[in-house]
C-alpha cells in the first residue's frame, strides 16, 4: 500500500525515532546525518534515540564526536549493561520517547525516507504504520529453516503473519505505546501487540536496497521465538492438557486392554511391542507437558525479572536540544516587543 506525499509537506508533530546499535556504528554518524536531512525541517519537532545493545564499538570518543557542541542535534544514546534483544533493546528506547509518534527503525535494512510515507499515514488517522522492505538481509541456512517453522507455528496459533503483517519497521502513536505499557512484558509484547489490538494500522511494502548487508544468525533467536509465543497466547498449554488427557484415556483403555486379555486368553503373550509403545507414547506426552511447562514458567520468572537485563550503564544528551533553543527565540513584532517591556517596566 503506498500514498503520495509532498515533498515539502510539513507535519506539525513531535517525532522520536529508535534506532538499535548492534555493529555498524561506524556507519552511525552517515545515518544520523541522513536522518537529519530527511526531519528537519519536515517536522515540529524530533528525537533521535540510539540504543547501544550491550557491548559494541560505539566508544566514548564517537559518542562524544555525536553529541557534542559541533555534534548532531536531538540525539539520545542509552548503553545496556548486557547484550539483550533487539525487540528489548528496542522497548528501552520507546519507553524513553517523548515524541507523539515513536518510528522504530532497523537502519542496516530499512529505508530512512519512509517515515515520511508512515508519518503521512499516521496524521491521517493510523494509529500503527508498519513498513517491509522486501529485500531482506541474508540468512544462514538453519536461521531460514528455524524462522520457517517459527512463522508457521505462529500463524496457527494466532491466526496472522508476525513477519509480513507485523514487521519490526514501524511507526505507532503515543496512545499506542501508553496501552503496551499497562502490560507485564511490553519489551515482548510490543512486537505483536499493535497488530492485534484492534489498533488502526496501515501496511505499506516497499523496495528498496540494503545499506548495511548483514547475516542473521540463529544464536538467541529460539530464546526470543519462544519468549514470543508464550507470552501472546495460552494455547501451547491447552495443546499439553489435551495431550495429557489423551495419554490418560490411551493409558486407562490399555488398561482395560490387558484386563480383557487377562481373561478372554488363557495363553498371553510377553507382550514385548505393546508394552515398549505404551511405554514411548507415555514418556512422549510427559516429556511434551514438561517441555511447555518449563517454557512458561521461564516466562513468568523473565517478566518478574525482566527489568534487571535492562538496566542502562549509560546515557547521552546532545549538547544542542532543538526545542530548548526554541524557548529563547525573541519576538520579532515591535509593539509586542514594547508592550513586554512596559510590563516588566510596572511590575
């Protein structure tokens, strides 16, 4: 879905943007200058929000280089004292947004001159705007088959398409981000939650090439896939109560099994095959409702405990804040000029 903007087309709005930094960051000061081109002046106001994920190469003197008094203007940084993911990282950001729309931004892989097409959306009454590029960064072979199966399970379980119907590229209003934060886990469930909340949303695709080409790799990504359907739907713990009672019928009609056997057949059998089946099947349906027992368990001990990876070590200002410089703006109007000095003049 796509719609025209004007190019000089200027939104009276207070945009933040969150962008994670993972690598590249020697690429970030390109990036936060082609952000800069692309709001400035194109709206009221604007916040650039970097998250340092943990350890990177993003050091003190490139920090300082950013938002310094020859630095950029209206740059956040926020270093985490570990390495979480990059939907949590994310969150950190948002949370820390004062803009009335929040764009969360992938910069190794979404196009920056977007958030003009979303923000037009948004001002017309869309409260979510997601974006998918449909040139996607390379995957390792088991990352392909992995998010594959991830997709699909997802999909049956909660009836849309996470990756095409809710991508990471988006744009959400301030009422949005104050209806995740009502819930336990908003670092998780502010991926899916707009697409599911009945939220006005609007779904653009676009083509557009990759600016910092990557692999994705599978290493964390089954922590955050779990994570993920746990914490959006009950039904992988009514999947295990079914199979429980299944086991349980299957267990008591074996039962009634031998019994008649015992009776109706004077010569039995060692019964070698049925008891080794029984035996298989029994352990299966156990080692299933351990399984998905211990995957929300661990869900429940990662939200009672999910502020504490999300500490920040550090943060940064930029020396030169847009909207503080406005404040000491002067009149330009004369009388009015006069009128206020006469009045500081009688008191």
């Amino acid at each position: 879905m796509s719609k025209n903007t004007n190019s000089d087309q200027h939104y009276p709005v207070f945009l933040s943007v969150v962008m994670v930094v993972n690598s590249c960051s020697d690429e970030i000061e390109s990036v936060l200058q082609s952000a800069t081109e692309v709001l400035e002046n194109r709206v009221e106001d604007y916040e650039l929000i970097l998250i340092e994920n943990g350890k990177s190469d993003l050091d003190d003197e490139k920090i300082n280089k950013i938002v310094g008094v020859d630095g950029f203007y209206n740059v956040q940084i926020y270093g985490l004292t570990s390495m979480v993911s990059e939907d949590a990282a994310a969150w950190i950001g948002i949370k820390h947004s004062l803009g009335d729309y929040v764009a969360i931004i992938d910069y190794a892989s979404d196009e920056f001159n977007l958030i003009l097409e979303m923000l037009e959306f948004a001002v017309s009454g869309s409260e979510v705007v997601f974006a998918k590029n449909k040139n996607q960064q390379k995957q390792s072979l088991l990352y392909s088959i992995g998010s594959s199966v991830f997709n699909k399970i997802w999909k049956l379980i909660n009836n849309f398409d996470l990756d095409n119907e809710a991508p990471k590229f988006r744009l959400v209003s301030k009422n949005v981000i104050n209806f995740i934060m009502r819930h336990n886990q908003p670092e998780v469930t502010h991926r899916y939650l707009p697409a599911t909340a009945g939220f006005t949303k609007t779904n653009i695709d676009y083509d557009a090439p990759l600016k910092f080409p990557k692999t994705r790799v599978v290493r964390g990504s089954i922590d955050i896939g779990l994570r993920l359907i746990a914490s959006s739907t009950r039904a992988p713990l009514r999947w295990v109560t079914s199979f429980s009672f299944l086991g349980a019928i299957t267990n008591l009609g074996y039962s009634i099994y031998v019994i008649l056997i015992a009776f109706l057949k004077a010569d039995v059998a060692e019964g070698w095959v049925t008891s080794s089946l029984q035996n298989s099947g029994m352990f299966f349906c156990i080692l299933l409702v351990l399984f998905v027992l211990s995957e929300y368990i661990l869900n429940i001990a990662s939200s009672l405990n999910s502020e504490s990876s999300l500490d920040i070590s550090k943060e940064f200002t930029s020396t030169k804040i847009g909207r503080m410089e406005k404040l000491n703006v002067e009149s330009k109007n004369p009388k009015k000029a006069d009128e206020s000095k006469l009045a500081d003049g009688k008191t």
